[in-house]
C-alpha cells in the first residue's frame, strides 16, 4: 500500500510480524530513510499496532468510528486538537478519541507505536 494514498507518507499495511514471532523494532527503526513512515507491526485480536518513525507534519483529520493510541518509544511527538495541543515524551502515551480532529507532528526523528482498530483509515475518514 506503499505510496497509494495522495499524502506524502510512506504507509505499510501489511502486517509484518504474525503471532509467535519475535518483533523486532531496532531492525525496522533503522532501515526508515523517509520522514513519516508508518508499518503495521502486528494483530491483536481486531486491533493493529502500528510503528511510525517520523519527522515533519501529519495533516488534519479524523476518525469517525475508531479511537487512535499513541506511544513514544524516543523523541518528542505533539498531538494538535482543536482546543489544545499535547505533547508526549518517551514512555508518555495519549488516546485520541473517535470523531475528534486532530494534526500530529514531531520536530525531530521520532519513534511511536500506535495501536488502533484493524479498519482504520490512517490518513483519516
């Protein structure tokens, strides 16, 4: 799914590792070369969880039917809403829920783990 949707994300839907394997995120973390990079790690019963190494801006949008988890592994991630914004450090994490706007973005390289319903969109509904 590579490249398929108009934003500039490299978005990997393809579920990498199956149960029972070992996940490894020092291997996938270094081969990134593109700013916002997005694989989906695993299953869990209906839920993904998603890598993101990213740096730069996500656009505005919104989940209509699924709330979103976000986890920082390393650097500094910042969720924008509509009234606030959040952000998060190494070992913070934030839901943002279902029908709410919002932007993320992160000033330096930045390792996250999301997890999330196994049919959302992540470009946003």
């Amino acid at each position: 799914m590579a490249g398929t949707e108009p934003h500039p994300y490299e978005t990997h839907l393809d579920v990498r590792y199956d149960h029972l394997q070992v996940i490894d995120l020092a291997e996938v973390i270094n081969a990134v070369r593109h700013p916002w990079f997005n694989q989906t790690l695993c299953r869990v019963n209906e839920s993904v969880v998603r890598l993101g190494v990213v740096k730069g801006e996500y656009h505005w949008h919104k989940h209509d039917d699924l709330d979103e988890f976000f986890y920082v592994v390393a650097g500094l991630f910042i969720i924008d809403l509509e009234n606030r914004t959040v952000e998060l450090g190494p070992q913070q994490g934030f839901v943002v829920p279902r029908g709410i706007r919002h932007r993320t973005r992160a000033p330096k390289r930045t390792v996250i783990l999301m997890v999330e319903g196994e049919a959302i969109v992540p470009t946003g509904d």
